[in-house]
C-alpha cells in the first residue's frame, strides 16, 4: 500500500497495481480500528486543515460524513 495524496502519484500507483490509501483515509482508518477517538480524528483534521497541505472542501465533507456513518 501507498500512502500519497497527490492526485498524479495515486494515478501512477494505482496504474502500477498497487493500493493507494490518502492522509484522511489512513486517518477514517486509524478511527474505524479504535487507534484513535473521533475527537481526536476531528483534532487532527483541524491541524491538517490549517498546515501546508491542501484538502479540497469536498474531501473534508466526505470525511466528515464517513465518521458519522462509522457510529450508525
């Protein structure tokens, strides 16, 4: 598996076979297997929000929606 969020990278990975996985999704994932609480999933978030890399405000929402739908 990869860890990458650029949009050209994944396209190379995935074109090369291999299992992409983004910052949020290992975050919704480390949330999903108990690593971390959803407070600290949305913490995190926050920080990712205000660093150097660039989430789209569609991709927030998704993220945003899945740690919802993780408790249904």
């Amino acid at each position: 598996m990869v860890l990458i969020d650029e949009k050209a990278g994944r396209k190379v990975a995935k074109a090369l076979g291999l299992k992409v996985k983004g910052t949020l999704g290992l975050l919704l994932l480390a949330y999903r297997k108990g690593i971390i609480n959803k407070t600290e999933a949305e913490n995190i978030l926050g920080k990712l929000e205000k660093s150097f890399l660039r989430i789209s405000p569609n991709l927030i929402s998704w993220f945003r929606k899945e740690l919802r739908r993780v408790n249904e």
